[in-house]
C-alpha cells in the first residue's frame, strides 16, 4: 500500500469519526467557555489555550501546500488566502479580543483542539501540495458560490464576535444578545462559520474541504445546541421563537 492509497484510506475513517462522534457531542456538553466545569484535569488560561489550540491550522495547512510538488493554480493560491485570513484572525486576533477575565480551560480541550487542526490541516494541505490536478483556469458556479459564501460566513462571525464581545466589554458577565441576527438564532457566529467552510469546500471542490465542511458542522451545531440550550435554563425570559442555529427550523 502506497502513500497515496493510505492518505484516502485515513481520510475516509476521518469522514466516518465525524459521523459517529456528532451524537456524542450533542449529548455531552464541551467543559469550557459558558459549559465550563470541574472534573476535567489540569486548567490552564482561556486566551493562551484558544492561541495554542489554533497556531496548528495557521501552520500545517500552507506549509504542505508550498513545500508539495504538485501544480498549483489561483484557485490553490485563493484557498491558501482565504485559510490564512480566517485563522489569522482566530489565533493571532481573536482569543486577546475575548473579555473572560481569569476564565480558564481544560487542557484537554486544548490537545484535542490541537489534534484536530493537525490532521485536519494535513488532509486539505496534503492534497493541494501532492495530489491536486488543477483543472483549467476556468471559473465555475461553486467557485462563485463558495465566494459569496465564504465572504457572507466570515461577515457574520466576525460581526458576531464584535457583538458578543461588546457586551462583556465592563466585565458584566452574560446577557441575552438582542439585534443582529440574534433576532432569530442563539449562535450566529457559528451558523457564519459553518456557511464559511462550506464556501471553502465549495471552491476547492474536492473531498478534503467537504470533509472539513462536515467536521465544522459536526463541532459547531452540538456546540450551538448546548449554547441555545443553556440560554433557555440561565434567563426565564429568553425568547421563545429564537431557534440555536438556522432562523425559524432548528
């Protein structure tokens, strides 16, 4: 067995963990953020913990892509952009915004953070810097789509993230969050990310993106379903037709 044939076998059992483990993630609530608790191991403080979890992805994903031999064309070149400015912002910008004050996180939270963004980084960088066949320089209907979608996800996480963070910005501890898209859903900034990677897997068009696509949803809508979840037990007069994550279905 080579190392092409390995690569896909791994991929697949990949895909299929993030099948398996969604129903687990609903069930049981990550211990850090708003859900943190004891009985989980050594702590450690929440801004270094998101740096650290992240700096993996900043890495991983471009370097197999610069240093692969295979052909690389704009669309390669735009991915590589759009990975960087997403976690850019979430390893260099956005754990030192947060207002948690001494909050902290288990530092197991961090090493699978960190395990996840490895091998996620290596599967889509693997196959854009050693397996990748360009096709011509031809734009398609998914390259425009997932551009639309990539800008449209990122807008709404950021513009999110400024929001929740404003509202933390004296201290305070948590509110409700009112305006904005939080009109109709608990999390925008996760649906935005969610709408970001399916943008991505859309103008990469191959099985590494789509499987990331898959492993974002499989991360985030558990978390979505514990934050809205949570809402509901923490403020009586949380608002009845707020859904967690898609406006008026779920």
């Amino acid at each position: 067995m080579d190392t092409y044939q390995r690569y896909w076998i791994a991929l697949y059992f990949w895909v299929l963990l993030a099948v398996i483990i969604l129903p687990l993630l609903i069930k049981v609530r990550a211990p850090y953020g708003r859900h943190i608790r004891s009985g989980w191991g050594k702590m450690i403080d929440n801004h270094l913990g998101w740096f650290w979890m992240e700096v993996p992805a900043l890495l991983v994903f471009p370097l197999f892509v610069f240093y692969g031999p295979a052909e690389k064309n704009w669309i390669s070149w735009l991915l590589v952009f759009l990975w960087m400015l997403h976690y850019i912002n979430r390893t260099l910008i956005f754990p030192f915004r947060l207002r948690t004050g001494k909050k902290k996180m288990p530092l197991i939270i961090l090493i699978m953070g960190v395990v996840f963004n490895v091998i996620n980084g290596f599967f889509n960088g693997y196959y854009l810097g050693f397996i990748n066949q360009p096709q011509a320089d031809v734009i398609q209907w998914h390259t425009v789509l997932g551009i639309v979608l990539f800008a449209g996800g990122m807008a709404i996480n950021i513009i999110t993230d400024n929001k929740l963070i404003h509202l933390r910005k004296n201290g305070n501890g948590y509110t409700i969050p009112e305006g904005w898209l939080f009109q109709y859903i608990s999390c925008p900034n996760h649906l935005g990310e969610i709408i970001e990677w399916i943008g991505f897997a859309l103008i990469a068009w191959n099985f590494p993106a789509f499987s990331f696509a898959l492993w974002s949803f499989t991360n985030l809508l558990p978390r979505t379903l514990n934050h809205h979840a949570w809402y509901k037990e923490t403020f009586p007069d949380y608002p009845k037709e707020r859904k967690a994550v898609i406006p008026l279905i779920l």
